[in-house]
C-alpha cells in the first residue's frame, strides 16, 4: 500500500488526524452508541404512526425497506470510518475519494440537513408539548419550538462533556418507554384497528407510489446514522469503535422502530389515528385507560425531541468545522471556545433552524414540509459516502479478502440504491427547493477558493 496520502488534498493523513485529536477524544463506545441513538431516535418516531396511516398498512413495507437501506448504510460508515477516522463523516470520505468540489458538496448538503431536520424534530417535539402547554395557535407553537431549538444550543456551548452526559440520560429516558410500548404493546393490539392496506387507490401502481412516498417519510427516523463518523475526532480509538457504534446504534433503533409503531397502529383505530397528533400518548391511553399514561408517553417524547436536538445541534457545528479547517467553509465555523465548543456554527446553525421552523408553521402540513425537504438533501451526503466506498473496493486501494470484498460491494450498492430511492420519493416540490438551496453553496464554494488565491483544481 505505501504511505498513507491525505484526503484528496487535505493537509493531513487520516492517522495524523487521530493523533492529533488524541486529547480531545472524550466518547467511549457506549457514549457513541448513544449519540447515534439519540440523533436518530428524536421526535420523528412519535408522530410517524400518524404520517404512515395516511398510507395504509403498506406503509409498514417501506418501513422494512428503509430499515434494510439504515443498516446498509451503517456497515458503510463503519468501513469507512475506520479508514478515514477524520472528523466530518461523508465529507471526509467524498473529499480524499472524489476531490474537494464533490466533499464541499457533500459537506454544504449535510450542513442543510442538520438544520433543516432541527427544524421538523421541533415541530414534531412541540406536538408533545402541547399535551401538556395548550398554547396551539401558530405564535404559541412558534415560541415553544424557539424554546425547545435554543436550549441544546447552550448545552453544546458548555462543552462536548456535558452534551455526552445530556445526550446519555435523554436517549435512555425515551428507549425505555418506546420499547415497553412495542413489547406490551403486542398484547392490546387488535387486527380491525390496521385499517386498509392501500388509504388511497388500488393496484401495483398505486402501491409503489405509496410506499415510494412514505418511505421518503420513514427515512427521517433513521436520519443521523451517520452521528457518530461526524464526531469521528471526538471518538476514543474511533477505527473500532465507529463502525460498531454504527451498526449497534441502527440494530437497536431499527428494531425499537419496527414493534412500536406496528403497536401503535394496531392499537389505535385507524380512523383515530390519521388524526391523531399525540399517537403514542393515545396508544397508552388506549391500552391502560384514563389520560395518565398518554401524559407519561408525551413527557418522554419531550425529553426524546430535546436529546435529539441535543445531539443535532453538535453535529450541524461539527460537520463546517471540519470543511473551515480545510478551507471548505468560512474560517468563522472554525472557531471553537476553551472548551472544545464550535461556538460560531451553533449560533450560525440555531438560528437557521429557528428561521425554518418558523416557515414550516406557514405550511400547510408543518412536519411533512420540512421533513421531505430534509430527505432530499440527506440523500446527497449518503450517496456520495456509499459511492466512496465502492470507488475504494473498486480500484483495489486496499487487499481484501474475495468474500469480503462482494459482500462488502453488495452492501455499497444497496447503499446507493437506497439513496436514489430517498431523492425519488421526497416529491418534485421538495427537490426543487432542495436544489436551489444546494446551489447557493457554489457562490460560497467560488468565494472560499478565491481567498486562497486559487484557481482550479487544489494541488495535493
């Protein structure tokens, strides 16, 4: 193999990079798992029996589909973490595979989504709030989502310490209380209360356009399966522990994911349910009686919104750290305080998010808007990450095994597949205000380039 070269013009190796970042490592295996749990796990899990029914039951096929994509996807990250143990995740890896254009594409892509999808885990998160605070007019909704968006925005201030401790206690506190409703569950559902198998029209077309769209859906739940490569600098002995990290975390929410939401809906009736905006708290309800229990689902999806945004709100800073370092993204993301915080890209990327959440309220279907929109620009990061992986196996960078390397090839391929289907359902709406926000980045990226006095391609 030689020498290790660095990342497609980054001015270090990956194994330089670990070194280096050796005394800031401060997350075991275990706080990893929880970080990737925790971003997953948000509030989009709550409200999603509610999205699904819309669909029919055929919605628990995209379900099976998207978790099959999450897991493929995970054993990527956790390949590729291991060779390029740099922090940025996708942008690290589309950078030393495709150069700096394609990982500043990558990196502007998963910046948008980390705010954008901030923004639906809070409207999704005020839903729960409103079981308790009856403010559900469009300013009382708009300032409980501010309230919920700046809170982890000054726990990630105060170190990656303290958000690891958060992030620990919120992510049991919400894996507990689903998992009882997907085991216990079981026993209380009813086969009349699914509804039917298609909510609207009949046939094999009908079919596909229905799970196309609540796979586009579904795969919010699963956004963030990429946390712990971002946080890679933070990661102790990141090339073992990120890809089990990885795996470990979307195996867990997978099957978490799976049993309660098939509870919910055979729990709930289905006419209740497409209603419903507080699913879970309803489903406890349904199976104990009285409103007690619904009251200790919403407060749990309360904690589960805010670990999530907790957790999101590290990485929508960490992600244009990494690019500012390199000279991808403006120097301000690069900043960070005596603790180790990127204090600017907080700031930057909480207010962005406040700003969509606001829009989000002025659409029709807050939750579905923004969610859509976010799926889109998640697909982009995912399908450059699985493309870098193939590229690697392809030209042979590194001996494999026979065995290893069709598996390993099968599993990139399936990866890319499952991106394509994520841009295919977000709808033409999403993907067209997608673009143009994307496009925007190519000013930034021409800006960045011109301050460096370059022109062209970046010499290694």
């Amino acid at each position: 193999m030689g020498e290790p070269r660095p990342p497609g013009g980054l001015t270090t190796t990956p194994e330089q990079a670990v070194a280096a970042g050796d005394g800031k490592r401060t997350l075991g295996l275990g706080a990893a798992i929880a970080l990737l749990v925790g971003n997953v796990v948000g509030t989009g899990i709550f409200v999603l029996p509610t999205s699904l029914a819309a669909f029919g039951t055929v919605s628990l096929i995209a379900m099976v589909l998207c978790t099959i994509g999450a897991v493929a996807l995970a054993l990527v990250f956790g390949k590729l973490g291991a060779r390029v143990p740099a922090g940025g995740g996708p942008y690290a890896y589309a950078r030393e595979a495709f150069g700096e254009f394609i990982g500043f594409w990558t990196a502007w892509s998963f910046w948008l989504t980390a705010w954008i999808g901030n923004a639906a885990i809070a409207v999704g998160w005020v839903a729960y709030v409103n079981y308790f605070v009856p403010w559900d007019s469009r300013p009382g909704k708009i300032v409980i989502a501010l309230i919920g968006l700046w809170i982890p925005a000054l726990i990630n201030m105060a170190g990656a310490k303290n958000m690891a401790l958060f992030q620990m206690v919120t992510t049991v506190l919400k894996f507990v209380p689903l998992l009882f409703v997907g085991l216990v569950g079981i026993f209380f559902i009813q086969g009349g209360n699914f509804g039917p198998f298609l909510a609207e029209g009949s046939g094999l077309a009908a079919t596909l356009v229905a799970i196309s769209a609540a796979g586009a859906i579904t795969l919010f739940i699963y956004s963030g399966v990429e946390s712990v490569t971002i946080a890679a600098e933070k990661i102790k002995d990141p090339a073992r522990n990120i890809g089990r990290a990885s795996l470990l975390g979307v195996l867990a929410c997978a099957v978490l994911y799976l049993l309660s939401t098939v509870a919910v809906m055979g729990i709930v009736p289905h006419g209740q349910l497409v209603n419903s905006a507080a699913p879970f708290a309803d489903a406890i309800n349904t199976m104990f009686g009285g409103t007690w229990g619904g009251g200790i689902m919403a407060a749990c999806a309360i904690i589960s919104g805010i670990g999530a945004l907790n957790g999101w709100t590290m990485l929508v800073a960490e992600m244009p750290l990494a690019a500012a370092k390199d000279g991808m993204f403006p120097t301000l993301f690069a900043k960070e305080s005596r603790r180790g915080a990127p204090i600017n890209g907080i700031l930057i990327g909480t207010i962005l998010t406040s700003l969509m959440a606001v829009f989000a309220y002025f659409q029709e279907n807050a939750f579905n808007s923004v969610v859509l929109l976010a799926s889109f620009t998640t697909a982009i990061p995912y399908f450059f990450s699985a493309c870098a992986q193939l590229w690697w196996l392809y030209t042979g960078e590194r001996q494999v095994h026979k065995g290893s390397l069709t598996k390993d090839i099968t599993i990139a391929i399936i990866a890319i597949f499952f991106s394509f289907w994520i841009v295919y359902g977000s709808g033409a709406d999403a993907v067209l205000l997608a673009m143009l926000i994307m496009l925007i980045g190519v000013p930034v990226y021409i800006w960045q380039k011109a301050r460096r006095g370059e022109y062209g391609v970046a010499k290694s």
